[in-house]
C-alpha cells in the first residue's frame, strides 16, 4: 500500500506446489504437437496399415467401434447385432459380425437392404426416391447407385461399406437354419405355392450366423474379378436351384429381382 492509501499491484512468484504443474502443462501441450506432426507424417507415407488407420480414424473422431470383433457368430442373438451410428443423426443397417475360415472377418448387413435403410440416402442426396414399399428389399438399383450408397454410410459412420466379394458371400451362404423357408419360386399341381413376389427383407428364418434370406427373395450383387454378378437365386428362381451354387452374371430383365447386402469392415 502507498502513502495514499491505495494498493499497488505486484507480481508474485509461482509458489512451489505451482511451478511443476505449469511445467507439466507446457510439456504436454508440446507432446501433443509433436504427437500431431507424427500421426500426420505417417498417414501420408501410409506407415500403418487400413486397420490401424480405421481405429485412428475412429478414436480422432470420438467414436467407438459398434461391430467388436467379440460379437463374431453370435449374429441369431438380438443383443449380439450392431448398428453404426451416422453423422447427422439415424443409424445404419443391422450388421452381424462373423469369423468364418478363408476371409477376413467382417460384418455384413443381417438382412438385404430395404427401403427402410435406404430411405435417408434418397432423401438427403436425392439419388434415388424412396421406396413406396419400405420393408420391402430395394431391387434393380445400378450397381453405380449401391456403391454411393455404401460411399454415403462409409462418409457418415466412419467405417468402410462395400458390396461383399464372392468368396465372402460364400463363406456365410450356410442353409442351416433348420427351416425350409426360401423365397424361392415353388409349384406344384400348377399352383404356385411360394415366391413370385417378394416378402419383407427381415422375414424368415436366420441361419446360424444370424443372416436372413441368402437364398431366394432377392439375388445379391457380389463382386468377382474385376465385375459383379449375382448370386442366391431369387423369388422368381425355381426353388432347387435356390442354394449357394446360383450364379447370374447375364443382363437384368426388367422384371428380374436382383438386390443387395451390404459388407462393413472390420477396425482390427
């Protein structure tokens, strides 16, 4: 204080419980630049591989891995599904995880993709319309059009979509679900008893890893090669030639009934 009577202002030293936090705290902050400078170096010389970069990617954005590969096979178990979140709000298609010998693991839409999953890509990028019959599975889109489709869930759930590969689809193609239920085209005494029209892609039986209607209702693009046939046979499919065998790579009719699942890959 002053011969006025008013208070000076001084500085006064950090005290010694202070000092060290401050210490502390400008270390940290030049770990994490540092830190940045490295992640940002070996994302461009691709130091890491796809699956690491997916959990990176994952953990810079705050998102936690819905499809864990703990959940592998237990797909036919409701609470062992799982669904990817999307940026703006909604989630994506219910997946199933599965480990199967010969690929990779991976999750794989439980059902053909319907109107009800694709409705919110329609709506917002005006690609497609929405389907009048949402339970339905989306039928005779291009393949172009499922690729963006995929793109558009890959951008907003931060996890990569695609059409399976042949040896995928193969591997999970298990008609074990104890039920002779497929969609598949059936006459006999010249009434047709089953298929010639679809039903709802989340009805039927699952086999044992949880997916529905492999076989019948829809044919699903795969990939082969270089191109894309499909395979599963459909509702118009005669139902002894509704198995795992069926492939069709020829021009699609206007009347044919050719769909999809989808694959999601895995942050391992």
């Amino acid at each position: 204080m002053n011969d006025d009577g008013r208070t000076v202002g001084s500085t006064v030293a950090p005290g010694p419980a202070v000092a060290p936090v401050l210490l502390v705290r400008r270390r940290l902050r030049k770990f994490a630049v540092m830190a940045g400078l490295f992640l940002s170096a070996a994302l461009s010389v691709n130091v890491f591989p796809q699956s690491d970069l997916n959990q990176i990617a994952q953990a810079s954005s705050g998102r936690v891995d819905a499809c864990p590969l703990r959940l592998a096979n237990l797909g036919k178990q409701r609470g062992s599904r799982c669904r990817d979140g999307l940026d703006g709000g909604g989630n994506g298609p219910e997946l199933v995880v599965v480990k199967v010998g010969g690929v990779a693991p991976f999750a794989m839409t439980r059902s053909e993709i319907s109107g009800n999953d694709i409705s919110a890509f329609c709506n917002q990028t005006r690609l497609c319309q929405p389907p009048t019959q949402p339970a339905l599975p989306v039928v005779n889109l291009p393949v172009e059009q499922i690729q963006r489709y995929a793109d558009w869930l890959t951008t907003r759930s931060g996890s990569h979509y695609r059409l399976p590969r042949l040896d995928e689809w193969l591997a999970v193609a298990r008609d074990d679900s104890g039920m002779t239920d497929h969609n598949c085209r059936l006459v006999s005494g010249g009434r047709v008893l089953r298929g010639q029209r679809l039903r709802p892609a989340d009805e039927g039986y699952a086999n044992s890893l949880g997916l529905l209607n492999l076989f019948g209702n829809a044919e699903e693009w795969v990939q082969q090669g270089g191109g894309f046939i499909t395979v599963g046979g459909s509702a118009l499919t005669d139902m002894r030639n509704c198995n795992a065998a069926y492939r069709n790579s020829r021009a699609a009719p206007a009347d044919s009934l050719r769909g999809f699942r989808l694959v999601r890959e895995l942050a391992q």
